[in-house]
C-alpha cells in the first residue's frame, strides 16, 4: 500500500486536477498512473515534478527513446520496481523493442560489474581522460 | 594508487599481451586505460571481462553512442569516478557533443528524483504497467 | 517469508525475552515488531543493535523527531521497503505530521537528484568547504 | 577537473549571471559555490535546479536545519563527497552544532547498517504498520 | 511477473536448452531456476554470463563456500531479494550453517555502517594502507 | 580533510585514549588508523564502533578472514574507498593472498552484474528458494 494513499481524480483538488490533466494532454492518455496519484498528497511536489519532468524528457539532443533507456537504466541500478515498470512501459511507447530491452540489461549488466570492479582496484583516472 | 599497481605492456605476461593488443586493435588507440592495466594482475578475469564488453558494446538493436550513454548513467548512478570519465569518453567518441552529455545527466538526476520519490511513497505497479 | 522466520514470545529464548521485554518497556507498547523477531535468531547481534539503536535514538542534541526523519532519508535512498515502513511509523509517534512527511520526501528527492549532477559534472569541493 | 570544466560569473551568459545573481542575493553571500558553476554548462538544468532547490528548502513545516541535515544523511549514504562538504557547511549556517553533527553520523551510520539487516533477513511489513 | 516473461524447457530453442542442460549437469539439479528462464529472453547473454558465472564460482584459491557467502553479501548491500534468495539457498547447498549466515549477515550490517562513518567523516586513506 | 579533523593520542581524552589503548592492544599494533582518529569526535560513538566491531569480527562460525573478505565486498559494492584499502589491509594480515584477492574481486563484479540483471529481468523468487 502506498505510504498516504493514492489521491483519484474525482477525489482531487483543482490544482492537482490541472496537473493531472495535462500529464494526460501530454501523454495522449486518459489515465493517471499512481505514481501522480501518491505524489498528490503534497500538490506543490506534484506539480514541480511533473513540469521538470516534462521540460527534461522532451525531444532535444537525444531523443525521447534514448531518454527513456537511460531512465530505465538508472531505475535498474537503484533496484527501484516501480520506476523500472513504467519507464520500461515508457520506453516501448516510444520505439523499444524487446531487442533493445534485452541489449539494454545486458549494458547496464556490465556497467554495475565494472564499476564495481574499478572500485575495487581503486584505479586512478588516466590522463588522457582528463584532456 | 591502485589496489595492485598497473601493469605495463613490456611487463605483461604473453596472455595479457594478446588482450592488450586485441583492446587496441579493436579501438583503434595505441595505448590501454589504466582500468585493464589493473584487471591484467588476474588474467582470467581481464579476458572474461574484455570478451564480455566488446560482445555487448558492439552495434546492435542499440548503436554503440547509446550503448555508452546508458555506460555513463549507471556510474553516475553508482558514484564511479573512474567509470564516468572513463565512458564519458567513449561516449564522445561514438558521437557524444556537450548538448547530448548535458541531457544525458539531466535525464540521470531527474531518475535518481522520482526512484527516490517513488520508494518514499511506496507507490505499488499499476495493472497497466503489467499487460 | 523472512530468511529465517520470525520468533514469537512465547517461542523466545529467555534472552531473547529479555530484550523483547526491554523494547517493549522502552516504547511503552506491547508487541514486537517483526524486525526483533527476525533478528532473535541471532540473540547476540539482537542484543547489540537493539543496544545501539536505544543508545543513537535517545534525544541528544538533536530530538527524537529529527533523528527519525533522518532515518526515513537513508531508508528511501537505500530503497528498504521494510524500513520506510517502520521508521515513517516511528516518525508519526514522534510527532511527524503529513505535511513534514511530504517535505522530507521532497528532501530526499532533490538530495538524490543533485548527489548525481555533483557526480556527473565531478564537481571539486571549493576551498571555502574546507576551511 | 569537473567534467566540462567551470564558469565564472565573468565568463557567463547573460541568463547564467541571472542565476548567479539570484543565489547570492538568496543566500546573502558573494561567491558561488563550483556545484551551480558546472552546472552553467546547461542553463535550463541550472535555471530548473536552483529553482527547485530554493522551493524545497524554504522554510515550511520542517525547518531550514532539519532540511540540512536530511541532505547531508542522504548524502552520505550516497558516499557523494562534493554534497557531503557543501551540504555540511549549509547545515552549519543554520545552526548545526558539532555535537548535532556527530548524532546526525551516528544515526545515518545505524540506518545503514539496520537497512541492510532488514534487507538480509526480508524481513516482511508489520501489519501495525500498515495501518 | 517477470518483465518479458519466462522460457519454460519445453518452450526453448536448442542454444537456450543446450545452457539449461549443462546447468542443470554442473549443479547435478533436475530444475532450472527463474533468473535464467528469464535471461533466456536473450540467448547470448544467457550463454554469456552461465559460462561467466560457471568460470567464477569455481573451487579455486578462493573455496566454493566463501564465494556464497561473498555473493549474499554483495546481494544484501543492493537489497536484491531474488539475489539473497538464490545465493543463501546456495551457500546452504555448500555447507553455511544458520550460524554462518548469522554471523555473515552481522558482518554486513557492520560494514554497511561503518561505510557511512568513513564517508560522512570523509576519513582520508592512512598512508600505512597505501604501501 | 576530514570533516572535523582526526584526533591523535597524545591530544586524546583519557576515555578516547582507553579506546584507542584496547584497539592496539587487540590489534598487537602500536598506531590507529584514521577511521577511529576521525570518530574520537564522537567518544560515544567511538566506544559502540570498536566494541560492536570487536565482537562481530572474532573468530566464530567464519573465520577471521571470511569475515574481512566479506567486508571488502560490501565497501566495493558501496563504492567506500577507505574502507576498501582499509579492509583489504585487514584480510592480508588475516591471510589474504594476491590469488584470493583477485577471486574476491571478481565475485562482487559478477555479483553487481547478475543483481542488476534480476532486477532488470523483475524475476520472481522461485519457490524451491522459499522452503
């Protein structure tokens, strides 16, 4: 159960129903998923988190499939369940085949496994990284 | 100082040798990053470890340029030092301008946000997310 | 299921009663959570950190409400479902309404947020911090 | 070296030096800590961040220290050593004694340590706590 | 449920049947177990990483036992249920007792700890560690 | 630096100095390391530390080095760099070879890699795990 409830939008106040409705304008959708719905309970996070995350998941330099692969990638390596649900959900709405998903584990797979490795031979920045 | 100190070329064994020589055959450098002169005090595991990578690094369903954003977005995560200047520059040369690496790290800390924000609130996988 | 199941009172070692007893004295409550009963399987790592908790959480120069939220910081950045659960319990009895409930986690999310920018970008601690 | 190297108010944008200004005259000081000065490598990220950061950390149902202190317990879970200097000096300003900040270490030190013991054991959610 | 699923035996092609197999004569089992039904969604890293893992957690200077132990320990610092799950059954299978793991689980809680009391104190290396 | 500096022995109090006394008495060593210097900030904190560390790390179902083996896995996978060298340092003196050394650290690689890639995968626990 989540930590103070999920907040629905016929429960919700004016203000989380502007946010809500235009996480649905947004995304073409017409629901909300919960993670909207737990972060209601303090409207001014809700807002400031939906609004950031719009302006930093549009098309820009990378495109919203790479941001999506990055996003579950981060998700993956924070053990974070629900975030690896809807951003894996996210990512196939915006072009990830099961190809992609699979080449994305396996990366992020050798990515936790290095890094754990030059932890742990405490190895030293090359210059020539430094350039 | 590393763990075990770094191994150089002209003091590698004939099977770190052959690994040295196929790292920089297949990048194209003439020179090996301190992370491999590291790993070759077990030779084993520099084989394994360097087969392993240049299996999932290569050209796929993903290209290589979103293969090492991904890289840097879990070291980052995972507070790897090394690991980020290290695939930081393997993302800049596959491709990677100053633009893409800004949005590629605001995509990051927005994901370390809500993985926080969704724990806190204990946010339970919606049906739709389980189709 | 726990690792190892849980032990209940009437199944309890007189050891283990002994500090379920003083938990229980200490909270001024009547049951034992599951953690202890997890944990009894282990009488002296019971004891210790049963020990060590009652010595860190007395009030001190920071009072028991404080040092509760800090605990819901660390449990919600290490994703410990259990302990967000019973520290955010632990918090209310001391006072935590749902509005510091819903600041702490917007804390905790910028506080993640901006730990991986700091890493990203490899910021260098100003002199003016070491002073 | 940061990443993208830093930018000083001297060498910055006209829309950069308005984030700068606004930083200092907020924190009432004439420097500008390197965190926002590698940030200004991307301006929407610095613009968004600081703006964030100012909403979260004002004084509201938790007061400016105990915001402090929970930044520099996340921060310290996160081994994020940048955050750790910058958010323990922002703590002292607001009134952090050494005495709060040996409590703040020790309770952080306990959370990390029951985190993974609950981890350890799976220990399962109390009914009671979810109430 | 699992994110793509998992490939029963019967349903597998021959490369993912021929893994199966030789896990199944390498731990002298008569089941698969999920972690690799699921990978089997991506038959090279299936392969990839069973020869990785057979190669690894071979008797070697280091006996089979300890590498279990080793590998919970790991699984606990990330809180990765599945992972305590599959590798406390197979420290059992290579003869830890309830003590051992007792004693196994008080270690990592230890080190969890004392982890964030280096980090939070930012105690620097003593150069007796660096010769 | 460290946070608040280290405190040496002849600058000590007399219970700080007790500490320190029974830490190179158990030790057989004539010098602290900076990790207990750094605690003397906190004598409270210190005494619990050392005797909680004392007690955990004794010879018992695991032996000596098992345990300091443990330890150096989880301060990799924390990324805790003083506690890397500190704890690889400790399970020299325990009997660590070069050989066990090289195994131990490809165990938390491997053990990094495959937790990622059960979180990824979202993989059920098996019941044969839960019996």
């Amino acid at each position: 159960m989540a930590t103070l409830g999920l907040i629905e939008y016929k429960d919700a106040s004016p203000e989380v129903r502007a946010v809500y409705d235009d996480i649905m304008a947004t995304r073409k959708t017409d629901w909300i998923n919960n993670f909207w719905k737990a972060l209601a309970h303090d409207p001014v996070t809700l807002r400031r988190t939906w609004e950031s995350l719009k302006e930093i998941m549009t098309e820009g330099a990378l495109d919203r499939l790479t941001k999506e692969l990055i996003y579950v990638a981060v998700s993956v390596t924070n053990q974070c369940n629900y975030c690896i649900a809807s951003h894996t959900a996210g990512a196939r709405k915006a072009g990830m085949t099961d190809a992609m998903l699979a080449e994305l584990i396996a990366v992020v797979g050798m990515a936790n496994e290095t890094n754990s490795l030059a932890g742990a031979y405490q190895v030293e920045v090359d210059q020539q990284f430094k350039a």
